[in-house]
C-alpha cells in the first residue's frame, strides 16, 4: 500500500514541478508570438515524448532481468533525486536563489519580442521551436520518472495516473488564471520530490544487488514495503540536518 502511494504521490509532485516550468514557456510564446505555432510545438513534442517512452519502457521491460531493472534505473533514480535535494537544501538554507517563474515568464517574453521574424511551413519557427524544446526537456524527466515508479514498481498505470493528475492540475489552474504559477511552493515540492526519489532509488537500487548472487533473485527487505517509510525518515532527517548545518551562521573569529 506505502509502495502504490508513494508511486502515484512521487509522479504527481515531480511532474506537477515541471509541467509548472513547461507552462510558463507555453504561455510566454503564445501571448507574445501566437497560439497556433506555439500548440504545433507542444503537440510536436507530446508526440516524440510519446515514442520515446514507448521505446525506452518497452526495451528495458524486454532487455533486462527483473533485478539488473531494479539496480540500474534504482541508482539512476538515486542519482536523481539526490540532485533535486541538494538543490532544495541550498534553496533552503539561502544558498542558492529561490525559482521565480514571474521572472522566467518576463525573460521569455522579452526573448521573443526581440527575436525576428522566421516563418517555416507556415509556422512562426521561434516559437514553434522554443515551445517544442521547453516542452519535451521538461517532459523526458517526467517520462523518465514515471517509466522508473512504473517498472519497478510494477505499476505503470498508477505512475502515469500521478504524472496525469499532476498535469491536469497545473494545466488547468495556469490557463484559468492566464498567468504563470508563480505562487506555486516549488522549492517545498522539489525537497518533497528530492526525499521521494531517494527513498525509492535507495530502496530499489538495494533490492537490485541481488543480480549479484547466485540465484541473481532480487533482495527482499526486512517488513517488505514497510522499510519505504523508515528510508523516508531517515533521509528526510538527514536532509533536516543538512539545511541545519548550512544555514548556521558563521561562528565569529576570537
């Protein structure tokens, strides 16, 4: 059961973070370029988004033994999520720069009025191709953070419900206020994100060390889906102390 929510909770958070970075670029390039070159962009990038889950998902269900999955996309996933968080930890502690999407959304539309005048196909190409880019990098993560919940977890169809629900929110919500979500609690989602990820990356990652034995059979935690909730604890405290540690104020020299 933790397994299941935590799938559906991970995929919904990570890509309602970056459909939320996806949709100031959409908006920024139709309000200031056009709407009809812009939705051929974002169609445009739904569609190779979609073939490339569809070949990656299928190649690694089909090429890989159940616990090599586990290991390889678990220390893949690791790696991402303790990227998220050292990311979050820094925003926290006031190291690094919280994200403004008010910011973005004017540095978009200043690109795009100063940019000139190209038309392809009968497509304005600038923002056709700013549209197609800013949706399909923010995509692949989502693709690859629902392909990493959905096969190892056995459970694709509740990560693409918690990357669905994820969109439709956001999406919804952007265009009724026709405006960037700058209010969003980004870094909050991000550290939310970050302890997800790692929880889960460390916990399959191990399970995955079993290719390494005999019988190459996956290894099985002590309380099954339960040790989800104490990995959580402890990254989550870890974290904790992190911010902690890095927001202290530098102790005055004698």
């Amino acid at each position: 059961m933790s397994d299941a929510v935590g799938v559906v909770a991970a995929t919904l958070l990570a890509s309602g973070v970056e459909f939320v970075e996806a949709l100031t670029i959409v908006l920024a390039m139709g309000t200031t370029r056009g709407w009809r070159s812009t939705w051929f962009g974002v169609g445009a990038a739904l569609a190779a988004l979609a073939v490339v889950t569809a070949i990656a998902g299928y190649a690694l269900q089909s090429w890989l033994p159940e616990a090599l999955l586990q290991l390889i996309v678990g220390t893949l996933l690791l790696i991402f999520g303790l990227q998220w968080l050292r990311k979050a930890i820094l925003r926290s502690a006031g190291l690094k720069a919280l994200h403004d999407e008010d910011e973005t959304f004017r540095e978009e539309v200043e690109a795009a009025r100063a940019a000139g005048e190209e038309r392809r196909l009968g497509l304005d190409w600038f923002a056709f191709v700013v549209s197609f880019k800013g949706v399909f990098l923010e995509g692949l993560e989502i693709v690859f953070i629902v392909l990493t919940f959905g096969l190892n977890g056995d459970s694709i169809p509740l990560a693409v419900l918690g990357a669905g629900l994820g969109g439709a929110i956001v999406l919804t919500a952007g265009f009724a206020l026709h405006r960037p979500l700058a209010r969003v609690p980004e870094n909050t989602i991000k550290f939310t994100v970050g302890l997800l990820l790692t929880t889960f990356g460390t916990f399959w990652s191990v399970e995955g060390l079993g290719y390494f034995a005999p019988s190459e059979a996956s290894i099985s935690w002590p309380g099954g889906d339960a040790a989800l909730l104490v990995l959580l604890a402890l990254w989550a405290l870890l974290a904790w102390a992190a911010v902690r540690l890095l927001s202290a104020p530098p102790q005055e020299a004698a």
